[in-house]
C-alpha cells in the first residue's frame, strides 16, 4: 500500500474510473497532452486516449455546456476548471441547466457530471488563483459540494462523485496537492458523500472545518490537548448536502463549537452551519459559536496571503473564547 499526495491520489481515482465505466471521459484547458497545471491528469491521455481525455480551447463556459450536454447524453463527464477564479463563465450552465435537468425532466433525466477545480490559496498564486467561492456553489439546488481534506478523502470522495448521478462540484485544496502523504488502496471503493467525518474524537469543544483548513485545525486541537482540552474535530467533506446530525451530535456532547473556512467570513458557509446550530441545537450551546475564517477582501497577491489565511493561532484563540463561557 503505497503513501502518495492528494494530487496522486486524484489521478488514481480518474484513472480507476477511466478503466472501469466506458462512458466516463474527462476533458479540460491542458489535462490531455500537458496533464493538467497541477499534474492531476498526468499521463491520462497516453493511457486512455485522445477521445477520452481531452484539451479544450480557453472557454469555460464552452466546458459546463458540454459536459451537460455529455451528462443528458448517457455519458458521465468529468470536466475541469482550471482555477477556481477561473469558474464565473460556467455558472450559467451550472445554475440554469445542470442543476436543474432532474427537476426540468421531472426526472426523465439526470446530469452525472463532475465538475472538478483546484480552489483555495496558500500557494502564492497571483490573483484569480486563490478563491474559496464553495458558499456559491452550496446554495444551488440541485448540486452536491464536494472537497476533500486529504489523499485518501481525495480518492474516495472523488469515486463517488463520479458515480453519482446527480452533479457534483469537486474543489481540491491547491496547498493540499502535495503537502502530505497517506496510504491509500487503489480498490474503487468510494467514500459516502453527504455525511461528515469525525476525525477526531472530544468531549470539550467541537472544531469544525473541510478542506486545507482541516490541518490547521488538527494542530491545534493538538495544542489543546496538551493543556488538557480535548476537542472533536469534524471534516465536513460534503458542504452540500450538509450532514447536520454528525454536528449536532458532537455539539450536545462538548456544549461548545468553532467553525474554520479559508472563504471570507460574510456569508461564508460557516454561516450555514452556525444558523443551523442556533436552529436545531441551541440548547446544547454552553457559550457561543466561534467562526474562524478569511477577510472581507481580496485575496492577497502572494506571500501576503498568510495575513489573510486562518492559522493554528486564530482558531486556538476562538476555541479559548469558547471555553471561557461556564
């Protein structure tokens, strides 16, 4: 069993579906003859043919239409954008026609379409490269949100996608591509989309987060635990649909909850989760809800972009904010 990256393991989960379901075909702005900005569809093309893994022209909204026209069609598309900055021209197709074509057939048809992106910033990239725009896509019916917080989430989450016959978007964390290692079995065996994932268990405080920020948030329910706090940590993975009764779960276990995004804080979909809680599980509040998250801004170009991101030191201060409240 080998340890590889979530880039790799991105590519094993294509690779795999490629080999197995005759109509999956994958196409985007250089992932055929380059293998992708980021390596994620390297050596793809040679492997499974030019037919089936394809270049496209610099028009995105050009690859949302096709791959609804592909999805109605029988086949079962994977396109990629190639930022997440990058994904404003396809929204059309994504709000007025993927996510509608079950609803507008009265289920005649469906859309299996995957629409992949690298997303989010802590790589150094210029602007338009470092979004975090999930909220967007969460609030459009009709869609799944999907983002993988680690190489064997990135294999499992992303069959499933695949599999699904609804459409799915799929932001892979960019500063995650190559940051760690993990072991990871090419078996085909998917991950459940729609529900969270404890990955740490507490009984002091909750800290919820997806994505790149999942490994923020690790390291510091690791400080916390050296002082004696144990916090239950929660990978979100699917935003939409968003599995509340995992949440609601933990919260009436520890009374006490923090929620981390990279995404600007108005609106962000810690919102969602923060209004659901004062909804549904207000009562097991002891203090609170603690958001942690980016700022009402830009992205900054480049090495300023640690000012903006959330760290270990912003989530620990809102989590001790949280555990002043008796």
């Amino acid at each position: 069993m080998a340890e590889i990256t979530l880039v790799e393991a991105v590519n094993l989960a294509l690779a795999h579906e490629l080999e197995h379901d005759p109509n999956v075909v994958l196409f985007g702005e250089d992932v055929g003859v380059n293998g992708g900005v980021f390596r994620a569809t390297v050596d793809l093309q040679r492997r499974f043919g030019a037919e089936r893994v394809m270049d496209t022209p610099l028009a995105e909204a050009a690859i949302a239409g096709i791959a609804v026209g592909m999805a109605a069609a029988g086949l079962r598309p994977i396109a990629e954008i190639q930022f997440t900055g990058f994904i404003y021209p396809a929204i059309d197709h994504i709000i007025n026609h993927a996510s509608r074509l079950r609803h507008r057939t009265r289920g005649r048809l469906t859309c299996p379409m995957v629409l992949r992106s690298p997303y989010g910033a802590g790589i150094h990239a210029p602007e338009h490269h470092s979004e975090s725009p999930e909220a967007f896509f969460a609030h459009i019916p009709g869609l799944r949100m999907v983002i993988p917080s680690s190489p064997a989430r990135a294999y499992g989450l992303l069959l499933a996608a695949i599999r699904d016959p609804d459409p799915v978007i799929f932001f892979e964390p960019t500063r995650l591509y190559r940051l760690l290692k993990q072991e990871v079995i090419d078996n085909g065996e998917a991950l459940p989309l729609d529900v969270c994932f404890v990955v740490r268990e507490g009984t002091d405080i909750t800290l919820i987060a997806w994505g790149a920020m999942l490994q923020e948030t690790l390291a510091a329910a690791d400080v916390l635990a050296q002082e004696g706090i144990m916090a239950e940590v929660i990978d979100v993975a699917t935003l939409k649909p968003l599995d509340m009764t995992t949440i609601l779960e933990s919260v009436a276990k520890t009374g006490r909850c923090v929620i981390v995004h990279e995404a600007p804080r108005c609106a962000g979909f810690g919102a969602e989760i923060a209004a659901n809680l004062a909804e549904r599980g207000l009562l097991s509040l002891l203090s609170p809800v603690q958001r942690v998250a980016g700022y009402d801004v830009v992205v900054p170009l480049a090495k300023l972009e640690h000012a903006y991101m959330p760290d270990t030191g912003r989530i620990l201060a809102a989590a001790r904010t949280a555990l002043e409240f008796k």
